[in-house]
C-alpha cells in the first residue's frame, strides 16, 4: 500500500554508453551491466583463491566473493566515473550484498523444513498421538500435541484480545495525563519481555499458590506475551482512523462512546482482527512457557485446565532431544505443520488486512 | 512516525434535543471504566510480574551459599547450594553483542533494498516474505541452526582461527564441534533479521516523499538521498528496531538451547564450545530442578528480566531524545 | 548562469497514462515565466519533467527534449543527478530537511557536490539567506532545527537551499499554496528580485500572482477528464490577461471556468 507514496529512485542511472566524454550535464559512466560484470569477476576470483588454497566451507567463499565485488565496483568506479557515483555504487554493492547474504540462510531455513518435514508428514502423523512409541521407532504422529496448541492459544487469545483491545482504545481514545503515559510505557516494557520470564512468573505464582502444571498454565503466561502485541497494533490502526470521522460523528450529538463502537472500530476492524491474528501466530510458536508451564505429555489431554498437555513446538524440541534418525524426522514433520499453521494465519492475516483496507478513491 | 493524538476532544454539546431514553452520559462512564479497567490492569500485571519474580528469587539467593553474581557455578540442589549468574550474564550478552553487531547494518540493507533499491516487481513480495519469516517460530531455527547451521560453520570457525586467531577472540583452543556463543550469535542474528528488517523497512517506507525529493532536487544521488532523508528519518526507528531484536535476542530460549554445547566457564575465546545463557540454562535445568532449584531459576530469570527492562528503557530515551529533531510538521 | 529552455514536443506519462501531450515552448533567461490553468491540466507535470524529478515519481517517463542552452535534458550520457543540480526546484509545501539545522539546510547542496572550501561555506550560507530574504531573521539561530521556523520562514528557507548551489534555472511549483498572504507576499517580492539572477518558471494556482510576478504567461488545459493536458497559449503576461489570443484562455482568466 504504502509503496505508492515512496518516491521512486530506483532507476536513477544515467542510462549511457560507455566512454560518451561529455561536457556540462553528461559525463563519463559505467555501462548498465558493470555491476554484473563485477559479480562474475569476484565469484571467478574467490572461487580461485579459495581452490588454490585448499579452502572447503562454502561460506567462505561467499564472504570473499562479496568483499572482491565490494572492491572492485568501488575503485573501477571511482576510475571511470567519480568520488560521489562511486559512493553510491559502494551502497547500491553493499546493500546487495546484505540482501544475498541473508536470502541463502533463511532460504535454507525453509528448504529444510519443507523438504525434511514433507518425509513423514502425512495423515497418519497429523491424528495419532505418541502414545506408546519409543523414541527410536518410526511412527507415532503429532496429534495430542496439535489439540494442545490449539486450546493453549485459544485460551490465550480469548483472554488477550478483549483486553489489549480496550487497553488500546483507552489509549487513543481517552488517554491523556499520568496514567495512559504509565500504560503506553509499561505495553512498551512488555513487549520486550522474554517468553522464559513470562514463563518464570506464571512458574512463581503456580509455586505459591500450589498449582500442578496445565494447559491453562501455559495460556496464562502466552497472554502475558500476546496482550502488549494486540495494543500495540490496534493503537496504530486506531490512530490511523481520521479525527475527520470522530468530529463529524461527535457533532451530530452522538456520545462518545457509541462514536467509538459505531464509527471507530468498524472502520478499523480489518487491521485490528489482522493484528489479533498475528499475535496468535506469535505466541502458537512459542516453546519456553511450555516447557516450564504445561510439562509436556506423550498423550492425548482435551482437557487444558487439568493435566500436563503437548504443544507443537514443545514437541519439536522434545523430538529433537531425544537424537534419534526417527524423532528427528518427527521434530521437522512436526516443525513443518507449525510453520504451515503460522504462516497460513498470517497469510489469512493479511489478507483480511487488504481486504478490509480502507479504499483509497485512485 | 505519528506522535500520540492527543484527543482533545470535549463530549460534543448535542446538536438537538436529547432522545428520551438515551443512555449516553451512562454509556461513556461504563465504557470508559472498562477500558480504562484494562489498562490499569496491565500495570498490575507488570507490578505482580516484577513483584513475585523478586519474592521467590529473594528466597533462593538468600540461601545461595556462593556469591549470586561472581560464582561459576549452577548447582542448587548440592550440599551446600552453590550458584552463580556470571557465566549466563556474560554468554547472554556476548551471543547478543555478536548478534546485533551483525544482524543490524544486514537488516537495514536489506530494508533498503526493499524500500529502494530493489526492482519495483521484486520488492513488494520480498517485503511480504520478510514478514512471513518474521513469524517463523525459534524452534525452527533452533532444530535448523542444531542440525544445518552448525555442521556448515565448522570451516568457517577453522578458518577464522586460522586467520584472526590472533586477536585472542577469535582463537579457537579447543577442538570439537562449532557449537560456541560465535556459532549462537549468528543464529541469532539470522533470527533476529527478519523482524528488524521489517521494522526498519516500515520506516524507511514512511520518510515523507517531499523529503527525499528536497534532496533529490538539490542534486544528490540515490545514496545521498538516503543519507540525507531516509536514514536521519529513520534513526530512531532503526534503533527501537535494533532494540526489538536485542531483546528477542537476550531472552532466545530455544535457539540457544539446542544449538549451544553449555558449560560454567567463562572464556572470550568465542569458537570455543562452552558458556550459557539466561534462558538456555533454564531450560536446561528446569526438568532436573527441585522446588528449590526453580526458585533459583527464577532469581536467574529476574536477571534477565532486569536486563531487557534496561535495553528497553534505554531504547525509549534514545527514541524521546530524538523526537524534538524528528520535527514531523508533515 | 541563467539558461534558456526551449521545449520541443514534449510528452509525459504516468504508466500507461498520457498526462501530457506535445509540449514546445521557449523559457526566456532571467524572466518569470508562469503556467497557469485548472486542476490536473498538467502543469505541475510538465514543470517536473524540466528537472527530471519526473521520472522519480512510479512509472513516470517522458519523450520530446529539453534543451537547456543547446544542451537536452533527455539525452543519452546526461545524468539526471547533474540535471538537478543545474536546474534548482522549490515545492508546493515547504520541506526543508527535518534533523539538520538552519545552516546546514542552506549547506545541504554545497556539501553534497564539494565544490566549496571550508571558510567559503558560511559566507555562502549568509548569502543565500540573504538573497532569499530570510537572513535577518535566522541570523541568530543558525543551529536550530529549521522545522522550527513557521511555514513562510520555511519555504524560504528551502529557497536559500536552492540558490546556495547556484543553479541556472530555478523551478516554483505552486511555491505559496500552503502560505499566509503576508508570506506569499514576501516570497513575490523575492521572486520579483530573483529574476535577476536566475530563470524562474513558477506554477501557480493563483491568477493574480501570475499577473503580479510573472513576465510571461503559459496557459494550459485539458479537453476532457482523463484527456492529456495541453499548452494552449504562451505570451507576455500582460496579453495574457489583457487580449489572449485563444477563447479559452479568456474564460479561464475571466472565470469562466476551473
């Protein structure tokens, strides 16, 4: 959405060809396929340098390639052209640079799982539970732990949304003076605490007041991480919703309060329910609450408010602990059922998100 | 970035006469009781956050028998309790210094690729990836980073001994797998990527054209552009980028759980297998821990608390400091 | 200093839409030259595409040449950044550069092209400022923030930025919309004293400033909504307003319409 306001400088070459000597406004430039050139000279060379000195980590090469093409388009340009152009060549080369370096780990992130998670995931592995299945064995499936996630974060979100909601049209609407300042503040502090603390608090209150391990316990402390992600993202769209609205409807004599149920959140349900959802997704990968909270269990528990329970992402890593070839082929089938359930909340997310955008009359 | 609205709005005298039954003076108070109910409510959580984290880690730390802060240990359930946070706070910070020293300048590149440099074809997906990934959760990179990443840096770690060993950091003096604080710093970093990329890149989006056209007019080139309205725009958003993802960093559990070979030592040589963090030891120790122990994990974790309490607050000085010279009059 | 241009069928596109169609004109050195005419017939357009600030905005390109003393605009080896420097811009609202103070707005330029020694730049500051009106009131608060400024302190504030790096042609598009009338008029009286110096082509909204500042008028229009806009007629402002030689441009100027 926001692309149509940027101004466009990404075509801001002189389009030449080389060695056009100009006066007054042309001057001297690289051809368009220099950059090209450069890349396929530093790949040539690092590729050399690398062989001949014996080195095998591809890594490696990746890194001696990037800097030879860092090298090598800032002097030939500061040859041909000049100090400034090739400054900004330097800062084009560089932010390539950092754009590939990160492309390789993170595709291969997702390669892996996909390719690792597809071997054993299959009907099978999405309804039974392990119950009964030894670590060492090639069946057993993910299903107690799916019913876990699912009812911890419903729990979570149930709890969540209402209140980061109203806390976040206190804010905007209301707030003013000490407290919606303390409240602004403290959502800013919560939002940076880390899963294990939440973790840990809900731990301290289950110490004293004698608690056995839950479901509940576990949705108790992913609230505490979701409910600052839901302020956060409906004060933004909130604040988005133009005064225009809220003054036209506040002077047609309607309270304040119904100005806000009728005018407000409708027109800004579609980014709110898409930051709901993204917190979920947030808090559905989410593991050190569990493990400290929920405990984990190899069987099948509906009930979220007794009993230790699964969820998805404990599992994974209880899969991975137990180091065999079948529990790690469990753990990436299981990780990919997470991602897929992740990533299709925030494409629905999203969705929404542009489908309830406002309409901008173009 | 829109400064709070302040609305100041007083309720609207009613235009015509009031509808017989109408409830609105009632309605407002109702309304604004409950949400003002929640916000009040958030302050008590974060106070009882804070409160019985304190409560139980003051029990265990007054029965702890080493020095809280100075001992290299972690063994609560021995006779007597001996533990110690220092080799977690320092593995904490080291894995993150690595981290962000990394991760931040890579994050805002790519953020400026996307936001100007990138085909205009390209960039609108790439930016939607970026936030897909922002969402992957950190097992996934943990199991990725146990079982992909690890194997992969063991050259590189080899050749970095080979090549800096002499800046003493960078000297690897133990051999055996590449599962060192180096090795979880650059796990984090690719963790933390995605999220400071979007962040910044939602930044970069907002500098206000008729700014970067001010300098585009005077003459400058793309590069300048950037360094002349699209980073001082962005500062502060870079930084609470930056912090967002210290703070995922600082409090990782997983992916330092899975990646990290732990001991109690303390040692800068950072390819060496060894160290902890906060959360990896107490995950770790948790299973294994008696009541006595958790509480003992429990004064760790207010540590970490604390910690990410402070890179917070500094961020939102840093960001306040900078708001009178961000001057948004758009 | 000072340059001629001289348009020769110019059309400019956003995408696939034509916004406007054969332009020629010739811009007179050391004149104000106004483009007036209704919302949307392109004159705002037409005025970017004399720096190549055009092409900035998404899918913006153009065909036909700028010459600008013999030289076009739109050639092959000419660097659009270079252009920019040659051919200054001042914008409908002010905005100066947010986080830099007075100074180093006016120095923006100068430092961005290095064409300056170190003791030279605060004398080019002062006298930038002062060309642009504006010295006697920032003179003591050099180091502020120049946000800070009102609106008419501002917009002539980005003009100082302009004329600091000395460039041949200065372009004004709608420079005194956002503006009080007792800043609109201090930037007249500006414009009226620049001329001397540099070419000025300003776009305005506002007949009675087309009158009061320009030496030449351009009147364009369009046929239909969605239709390209056109030039209709250039000619000394004084006929413009006077004795247009096209109907068109009588009943825009006596409202009519637009």
């Amino acid at each position: 959405m926001s692309n149509a306001t940027t101004t466009d400088v990404r075509d801001q070459r002189p389009q030449t060809r080389p060695g056009t000597h100009g006066t007054g406004l042309s001057s001297r430039s690289l051809p368009r396929w220099a950059p090209l050139g450069f890349a396929a000279v530093s790949v040539a060379l690092a590729v050399g340098i690398s062989t001949a000195a014996g080195w095998q980590s591809r890594v490696q090469w990746g890194l001696i390639a990037a800097l030879l093409f860092l090298a090598i388009s800032y002097v030939a340009t500061t040859v041909v052209e000049n100090q400034r152009q090739a400054k900004d060549r330097l800062a084009t080369s560089v932010v390539w640079v950092c754009f590939l370096a990160a492309v390789v780990p993170l595709a291969s992130l997702l390669w892996t799982t996909v390719s690792r998670g597809s071997e054993r995931l299959d009907g099978y592995f999405l309804s039974h539970s392990m119950a009964g299945v030894l670590g060492s064995e090639a069946t057993g499936g993910v299903y107690h732990a799916l019913i876990g996630t699912l009812e911890q974060v419903g729990i979570a979100t149930v709890i969540s949304a209402p209140l980061g909601l109203l806390t976040a049209v206190y804010l905007v609407e209301y707030g003013k003076g000490g407290l919606a300042r303390a409240v602004t503040f403290f959502v800013d502090v919560m939002t940076g605490i880390p899963s294990i603390v939440a973790g840990l608090f809900i731990l301290s209150i289950m110490l004293i007041a004698g608690l056995e391990p839950s479901g509940l316990m576990g949705a108790l402390a992913l609230t505490i991480l979701m409910i600052p992600v839901v302020v956060r993202s409906t004060e933004e769209m909130l604040k988005l919703v133009p005064n225009e609205l809220r003054e036209a409807s506040l002077a047609l004599g309607i309270p304040k309060w119904r100005t806000i149920l009728k005018v407000v959140l409708p027109t800004a349900i579609g980014g709110i329910t898409t930051g709901v959802m993204l917190a979920i997704a947030r808090i559905a990968g989410e593991t050190a609450p569990i493990i400290l909270l929920v405990f984990g269990s190899q069987l099948i528990n509906t009930n979220p408010f007794e009993g230790a329970q699964s969820s998805l992402p404990f599992y994974i890593y209880e899969q991975y602990k137990i180091g065999e070839a079948a529990s790690y082929d469990r753990a990436w089938a299981a990780a990919l059922v997470l991602i897929a359930f992740v990533m299709i909340l925030n494409l629905v997310a999203r969705g929404i998100a542009r489908w309830k955008a406002p309409k901008t009359g173009r | 970035m829109a400064s709070t609205t302040q609305l100041d709005i007083p309720p609207a005298p009613p235009a015509r006469p009031r509808r017989p039954g109408s409830t609105g003076r009632a309605g407002d108070k109702i309304f604004l009781s409950l949400s003002r109910g929640s916000g009040i409510l958030l302050l008590l959580i974060m106070a009882s956050i804070a409160v019985f984290l304190s409560y139980r880690a003051a029990t265990a730390i007054s029965k702890d028998e080493g020095n809280f802060f100075t001992t290299f240990d972690w063994n609560p359930a021995g006779d007597p309790p001996v533990f110690g946070i220092a080799v977690l706070l320092f593995g904490t910070v080291v894995s993150s210094i690595i981290a962000m020293v990394i991760a931040v300048p890579v994050a805002v590149g790519i953020a400026l690729f996307i936001s100007h440099y990138a085909p205009r074809k390209l960039a609108a997906p790439l930016a939607y990836v970026v936030d897909l990934l922002a969402a992957v959760p950190s097992i996934v990179y943990g199991i990725w980073g146990a079982l992909v990443l690890v194997p992969y840096l063991e050259g590189l770690n080899l050749w970095l001994d080979q090549f800096f060993g002499w800046t003493y950091i960078f000297e690897k003096t133990e051999v055996g797998v590449a599962r060192s604080l180096f090795t979880v710093g650059i796990l984090l970093a690719i963790m933390i990527l995605p999220i400071v990329t979007s962040v910044s890149r939602e930044v970069f989006l907002q500098v206000p054209k008729m700014n970067e056209e001010a300098a585009l007019a005077l003459g400058a080139t793309r590069w300048e552009v950037i360094r002349l309205s699209v980073l001082p725009f962005g500062r502060s958003g870079i930084i609470s980028a930056s912090m967002l993802g210290l703070g995922r960093a600082l409090g990782e559990t997983m992916a330092v759980a899975t990646v990290l070979s732990p001991s109690f030592l303390i040692s800068l040589h950072v390819l060496n297998p060894g160290g902890g963090t906060f959360a990896q030891n107490i995950a770790a120790k948790f299973g294994e821990a008696d009541a006595f122990g958790r509480d003992a994990l429990i004064a760790s974790g207010l540590v970490l608390f604390v910690l990410t309490l402070l890179v917070n607050g500094a961020a939102r000085l840093i960001i306040a400091r900078r708001k009178e010279y961000s001057g948004a009059n758009a | 200093m000072a340059k001629r241009i001289d348009v020769g069928g110019l059309t400019a596109y956003y995408g696939s839409h034509k916004a406007i169609e054969d332009i020629s004109m010739t811009v007179e050195p050391r004149s104000v030259t106004a483009f007036i005419g209704p919302s949307g017939c392109g004159k705002s357009t037409f005025l970017r595409t004399l720096n190549r600030m055009h092409e900035v905005t998404p899918g913006g390109r153009v065909e036909g040449k700028v010459l600008l003393d013999d030289e076009n605009l739109y050639g092959s080896g000419v660097d659009p950044v270079t252009v920019r420097r040659t051919v200054g811009m001042v914008f409908q609202r002010p905005n100066p550069f947010p986080t830099m103070s007075i100074f180093d707005n006016v120095a923006a330029g100068l430092r961005l092209n290095g064409s300056y020694r170190k003791n030279q730049l605060s004398e080019i500051v002062e006298k930038s400022l002062k060309g642009a009106n504006l010295w006697n009131e920032v003179k003591d608060r050099l180091n502020k923030p120049g946000s800070g400024l009102s609106g008419g302190q501002q917009q002539r504030l980005c003009i100082a930025r302009a004329i600091a790096v000395e460039p041949d042609v200065l372009l004004m598009d709608e420079p005194c919309s956002a503006l009080d009338p007792i800043s609109t008029l201090a930037i007249e009286d500006l414009i009226g004293e620049l001329k001397e110096r540099f070419t000025i082509v300003i776009v305005t909204h506002n007949m009675q400033q087309a009158a009061r500042v320009s030496d030449r008028t351009a009147f364009f229009n369009l046929s239909a909504v969605g239709k390209p806009g056109r030039l209709i007629e250039i000619d000394e402002t004084e006929r413009i307003f006077s004795n247009p030689s096209v109907q068109a441009t009588e009943d825009y100027i006596s409202g009519r319409f637009g």
